[in-house]
C-alpha cells in the first residue's frame, strides 16, 4: 500500500466546494464584477468525490509546529506541547512506516519546519524544503525592494517588528515571473519529481509514503496575477492585502 498525505496549512473547509451543504457547512459566498462565486477547488472536489469525506473532523490545535507534533506523534499535544522539538522518546509517523520497509519523502514549503531546532524531517528518508516562503531568509543580498509593491500588499512599511520581515518576503518574491515560480506550484514540482525518480527510476512501486505539506494558503495570501481579481468585490477599491497588519486591515 501507498501513502500520499496532503496538507494545505490554514485552508477551511468552508471554502472547499466538496463541503457545501456537508455538516452544515456552507460554501463561501463572495460577490464579484461577475456576479456572486463560490469558491472553487475542482482538484480537491475530485479527489473527495472518489474517497471518503469527513464531515466532523475537528483540528485539535492550529499553530504551525504543534499541529505537525500532533500529527507525527499521534498524541494530544495542545496545549502541553507549545512550539518545541520532537522529544527523543517520540515515535514518529515516519519513523514507523520506516521500520515496516517504507521509502518515505517530505516535501514542504514550511518555513518553520527548514529550522534546524524543529528537525521535522525526522523519520523520512527524503526531505525537500522549497525556500522563500513567509520570512525564510532565503535571499539575503542587498537588492531593494519595490515601494510601490510593498504599499499595495501591505501598506505601512514603517512598522519596527513587521518592516524587516516583509521585507525578507518581498526579496524572497522577487524572483518570481511565472506562475510557476510561486511556492504551490515548486512544491508540487518537486512532489512528483520525487515520485517519478522512485517509481520510474528506481521501480519501487509499493510501500511508498510521501507527505506534501504546502503552507498556502496560509499567509502572506499572495497569489499570481490571475487570481488576485477572482474573488475580488466589484466595488472594492482598496489594497490588496495579504498580510494581517495592526490598524491596516482594520480600516478596510
């Protein structure tokens, strides 16, 4: 048996179309230039519609590493275990798949989990970090950021604490000029590159584990140029924020 283990940090299940009218749930509205949309996730619709879907399952906690301990350790972790290390005495989902003979991958755009305090590739035999995202820094030289872009994606840049890290954000996105330059899309790249050298390189073609953990749509909610209008009120004619900022999203 194959194990595939999609995460999409932060994404509710109210704005999955799979969820509508599921559990009581409704399906986000939003009232655009087009006309009133739904969101739209056709992939996720598909792959719902050919499985088993969960109408009552609840995060026992939402915090980026905490959630992941909890996942990886199959303990209740929340609120004992705040942002820490894997303990040594932890026994960890892929280390136990590994000792039944799995081949096992982590590919993640993650910021948190590349610091090497947080270890979690622990267990697996492969681990892929796209860098860039939030305020992995991972360009670091001296270029300058563009103003303008800053002002329409998060407005005040004079903030002491916040101002460096976006900083690091827009140098990180500055090497972007396709959509596949953005983190979804190399992290989905680097997924079915591994699974393609395992299977068709190597010929392994059972006892696979992969977890592709992409940290969209957490913020910062910066999509390609495509999608900023999708959902876009029609009257709408502010920022196009994509961070929360303290006395910024309060105005909108």
């Amino acid at each position: 048996m194959n194990i595939i283990c999609i995460v999409n940090d932060s994404l509710r299940a109210d704005h999955c179309g799979s969820y509508d009218g599921v559990g009581g749930i409704n399906t986000v509205q939003y009232h655009t230039a087009e006309g009133v949309k739904k969101t739209a996730t056709p992939n996720l619709d598909r792959l719902a519609a050919e499985g088993v879907l969960f109408s009552h399952c609840y995060a026992e906690s939402l915090p980026t590493i905490p959630t992941r301990t909890t996942w990886w350790t199959g303990r209740v972790g929340f609120p004992f275990r705040p942002w820490q290390p894997f303990r040594e005495s932890d026994y960890l989902l892929a280390e136990v798949l590994w000792s039944h003979g799995y081949t096992s991958a982590l590919v993640t755009d993650v910021y948190h989990g590349h610091k090497p305090v947080y270890n979690i590739g622990r267990g697996f035999d492969t681990t892929v970090f796209v860098r860039g995202q939030e305020y992995d820094p991972w360009i670091v030289d001296d270029r300058t950021v563009d103003t303008n872009i800053w002002h329409r994606l998060r407005g005040d840049d004079t903030d002491p604490l916040w101002a460096p890290r976006f900083e690091q954000y827009m140098k990180n996105r500055s090497t972007f000029q396709t959509e596949e330059d953005f983190f979804a899309p190399r992290v989905t790249h680097e997924a079915i590159r591994w699974l393609d050298a395992i299977v068709n390189q190597q010929g392994k073609k059972d006892k696979l584990f992969l977890w592709v953990d992409y940290f969209d749509p957490h913020e910062p909610w910066d999509p390609h140029d495509q999608f900023w209008t999708m959902y876009k009120a029609a009257d709408y004619s502010g920022q196009d924020i994509i961070d929360t900022v303290a006395g910024t999203c309060t105005k909108i």
